[in-house]
C-alpha cells in the first residue's frame, strides 16, 4: 500500500446537533476532541472566533468547532475523517463539516456509500506540497 503524503493540513471541524442545548454541544465537542486526539491528530484545538450570541461557550470557543491539524500522511487524515464519521452515526441528526483550504466536505444523513465517495472526493481535493 503506497502512502500518499499531503504535508501537514489544517481543518476546521463544525459539529452540530439540532436536538442538544448549545452546552451539551459543547460537552459534545470535548468528546470529540478527545477521540481526535486519541487518532492521528497532530493537534485539535476548540476554535474561538466571532460568533453569534448563544455559540459562544464560557472560555469564549464556539460551541461545536474545533480546529484540527493533521500530519504529512494521507491515512492520518482518513483517521481524522473517521473518527467524525463514527461520531455523526452515533445519532443520525447531527451534522459534521470539515473545511480545508476553502474544500468543504458535509456529513450527514447519506448512505455509507454515499458517504465513502464523498470521502473519496474531498481528499482527492486536498491540497498537496
């Protein structure tokens, strides 16, 4: 199995789940976050930014996003995906979207195939050193 480096990368990570209060999405994106760097994650951090009123946790993060930066290695970003992958199918109303460079990749209630393909597509976008 030939392994495809695509330099280190930088992802924003946006969770969401209509049916939780924005605290339990924030209990939510620790999870996550945990599980991210339990993969191969390089780092993952909750991102802070403007957010509209009700987004913003206590520690000024917007509930629900996170910043993820992942090594030089294509599997390492596979991981990444699955790891979120796995997190959406937990319960079938949440939403993940992952955004590198402008690329967006949007998960929700597609079929697994469905979903393999966009996975497919999105990392054949990623930019490459």
């Amino acid at each position: 199995m030939e392994i495809e480096s695509v330099g280190e990368v930088t992802a924003t990570v946006r969770l969401s789940d209509p049916d939780v209060s924005s605290e339990r999405l924030e209990e939510l994106t620790t999870v996550v976050r945990d599980e991210l760097l339990a993969s191969a994650a390089s780092s993952v951090a909750l991102a802070a930014s403007e957010a509209p009123p009700g987004a913003r946790a206590p520690d000024g993060s917007i509930a629900g996003e996170l910043v993820v930066t992942v090594g030089a290695v294509a599997v390492m970003l596979r991981s990444v995906i699955g790891v979120l992958k796995a997190w959406r199918e937990r319960r079938p109303a949440r939403t993940v979207e992952i955004e590198i460079d402008g690329r967006k990749l949007k998960l929700t209630d597609a079929t697994k195939a469905q979903q393999e393909r966009l996975v497919e597509d999105f990392l054949a976008a990623v930019p490459r050193d």
